[in-house]
C-alpha cells in the first residue's frame, strides 16, 4: 500500500469527454491505496477461498498468466474482494472513491493530460 496525502487537486479535464468537465478543485483526506494492480495469482486465491463466481474472459490465455493483473472485474466483484480481504487479514480494506483513484493516478502532476505529462503515449520516449 501507498499512503497518499491529503490535499487539494484539481479534479477532471477540459479537453476531455463531458462527464470530465468542468475542471474542479477536490479535497481528499490522506488514504492509502496499492502500488500494484491485484494479480491472477491473488485473484484467484480469493475465487477458491470465498467460492466466489470467476469473471467473463477469466480462462482467456492472452490474460491469466498468474502475475498478470486480473481483468473483466466489474465493480461488485472488486467491492466483495476488499470485503474478503479485509475479512482474511483483520485490515479494512475497500475501493477508492473516484477522487481519491485520480489524485492517485496523477503521481501530483495537476493539469496534465496523462500522469507522466502532456505528450500522447506514442510520442513518448521508448
């Protein structure tokens, strides 16, 4: 997990699709949130622990390598996921809010089109 202070950012896009609009300022109380997506490994831990049905696409060979990030989770899933893990480890653990998700992901970098700047993935560096 990584702790995420708390603080003002400037929330949305003006250049983006209509529900990204208006640019506002958001407050969010410090959270912490984890530095990795969840893995088919741990994923499925919990589909076998919880008898929990598995997600569409879930034997899809192009996505269940055991360290691949799991895929085709809809919103309740993931919520009954955070519900058994807190359960399994005696931590609480649940989903960001859409506020906290976005000062996450944009790394402090207020204003930008992406979290690395404003330059499209295909012109980036390689």
């Amino acid at each position: 997990m990584v702790n995420i202070p708390s603080g003002d950012f400037l929330m949305g896009c003006s250049s983006g699709a209509d529900n990204e609009r208006p640019v506002h300022p958001v407050f969010v109380d410090e959270f912490a949130i984890g530095r990795f997506a969840v893995t088919i490994r741990l994923y499925r831990f919990f589909l076998e622990t919880a008898q929990h049905p598995a997600p569409p696409g879930w034997n899809n060979p192009h996505f269940n390598h055991p360290d691949q990030p799991v895929t085709s989770v809809n919103w309740f899933d993931a919520n009954d996921y955070c519900a058994w893990l807190s359960k399994e480890t005696g931590k609480i653990y649940r989903l960001p809010t859409e506020a906290e998700w976005e000062r996450a992901a944009r790394g402090g970098l207020d204003g930008k089109l992406y979290t690395w700047g404003d330059e499209p993935p295909h012109l980036q560096p390689k």
